[in-house]
C-alpha cells in the first residue's frame, strides 16, 4: 500500500500558514478545523509544518502566552516529507524515527496532502481486518478429506 492509497480515501484539503503570519492566527485556524497541523507556505512552496508540540513549545517559552511571536520561529524548518509513492511501511519507519505525527506529500514540488500518524495507522489495521477476513473465509471454505467444503 502507497502514501497515494491513504490520499485517495482521505482527500485533499489543506489548511495552510505563511511564515510571517502571528501564531495566534495559525493557533485559531488550527482549533477552528479541529486538526493538529498546518502546513507554512511561502510562494506558493512548502517551507515548513506547525504542528501542535511547536505551539505548545512557544507557549511555554513564552510564559503561557502567544504575544506576538510569528509562525517562521517556531515551526520545524525542515519537516520530514514522502512521496504518493512511499510505501506504508516505509512512512511509518520514518515517522517513528523522528517523532514525526504529519508528515506533508510532496510530488517534486507540489504539495499533494498530509497524512497524519493516525492516518497510517488506520489505513493498517483496515488493512489486516481485510486480510483477517479472507484468510478465515478461506479457512471455512477449506475442502474435507472427501472434496466437500470445510465446516
């Protein structure tokens, strides 16, 4: 299974940031969409992720506040990426390198999406339910000893 599988069934939308946009603004687009990451986009090139641990890093630093701290320092400069041909497998080996929870699709240049660990690990279990489900449908449908099907 390809990183191409997980964009098919999950879809293309993105919420994105500018590196010079204030973190409050990116924070509130964040909680307004429900979702733990944005990818930062400058000329129309991805130049890095925000992620919830950076705003919670920021906060921190910043005493429990915001205040007036842009997107550009604190997001990770040089997130991990893949490709829509990345195996599964290979995906969640990188992500469990780095600590990595989203990991942005890049097609050369182009973003193509972002998947999430959650997303990963779904599209896994889906995929062993299924295999679960064959191989004990062909369990049952095993021939006896006389040529009739199995119990």
């Amino acid at each position: 299974m390809k990183v191409s599988d997980i964009l098919r069934i999950k879809g293309s939308t993105l919420f994105a940031s500018s590196p010079d946009q204030p973190l409050w603004d990116a924070v509130q687009t964040m909680a307004a969409h429900d979702i733990g990451s944005l990818v930062v986009m400058e000329f129309g090139e991805l130049v890095g992720m925000l992620t919830f641990r950076e705003v919670i890093a920021a906060v921190v630093k910043n005493g429990g506040a915001v205040g007036t701290t842009l997107v550009r320092s604190v997001m990770d400069d040089h997130p991990l990426t893949c490709t829509p041909g990345t195996e599964i497998d290979e995906v969640r080996r990188m992500m469990l390198g780095r600590h990595a929870r989203y990991m942005p699709v890049l097609d050369g240049r182009n973003l193509m999406g972002v998947i999430s660990f959650y997303d990963v690990a779904k599209t896994v279990v889906d995929a062993q339910d299924f295999e679960n489900r064959m191989l004990k449908a062909y369990i049952r449908d095993w021939p006896s000893a006389d040529g009739a099907p199995g119990n």
